[in-house]
C-alpha cells in the first residue's frame, strides 16, 4: 500500500511542470530580444549612413 502512495506522490507532485513552463518563458523572451535588438540595429545603422551621407554632401 505504501507503493502506491508513493506513486501518487510522484505523478501529482508539479516542479518539473513549472521548470518546464519557465524555460519555455525564457526562450521566448531571450527570442523576442534578440529580433528587437536585430531590427534595431539594423535601423541605426541606416540612421548613421543616412547622417554620415548628409554631412558629407554640405
């Protein structure tokens, strides 16, 4: 009998969820930034040519 408590324990006990869920979380947002950070450099680096170009023409 005490097999099967300990079974129960097992299959209701949740860390492995959660560390689960948290890792996918991390992903996710460790993604999102790393586009953010792309789409921004690459914006600023047509920003300072833009500049540069403008400054060389006056």
């Amino acid at each position: 009998m005490k097999h099967f408590v300990n079974v129960k324990k097992f299959f209701s006990n949740e860390d492995g969820a959660v560390t689960v869920d948290w890792v996918v979380l991390t992903a996710a947002i460790v993604g999102l930034a790393i586009v953010a950070f792309n789409t921004i450099g690459d914006a600023t680096s047509d920003m300072a040519s833009d500049i540069a170009s403008d400054i060389a023409l006056q």
